[in-house]
C-alpha cells in the first residue's frame, strides 16, 4: 500500500525531436494548407453525410 502512494523514477525520458527530411522540396515544419478533394471523395464524404446525418 505504502509503494502504491510513491511516485516512482520513470528510466527512460523520451524527448521528441522533430525534422524536415532533407528530400522534401519546401523545409517548412508548421501547417500545411490543405489539398482541393477530388470529386470522388467529395461524392464519398457526401454520402457518408447523408448515410448518417449529424444530430
């Protein structure tokens, strides 16, 4: 019980470091705009909308 209450040492940290592949064309590391849909996933979101309406 008394270890139960202890807050124990975690032995590993993980530390999150983020990268721009050196492949990519345009280096950015923040938001990217999105991308036009294309006709068919646009007809597939609408029928999915339509299948099951929001309430």
């Amino acid at each position: 019980m008394e270890m139960e209450n202890e807050k124990k040492e975690r032995k590993m940290k993980h530390v999150i470091k983020w990268k721009v592949d050196r492949y990519r064309t345009d280096k950015r590391t923040g938001v990217i705009s999105p991308v036009e849909p294309s006709r068919y996933v646009q007809y597939a979101y609408d029928e999915l909308e339509r299948q099951f309406p929001k309430e």
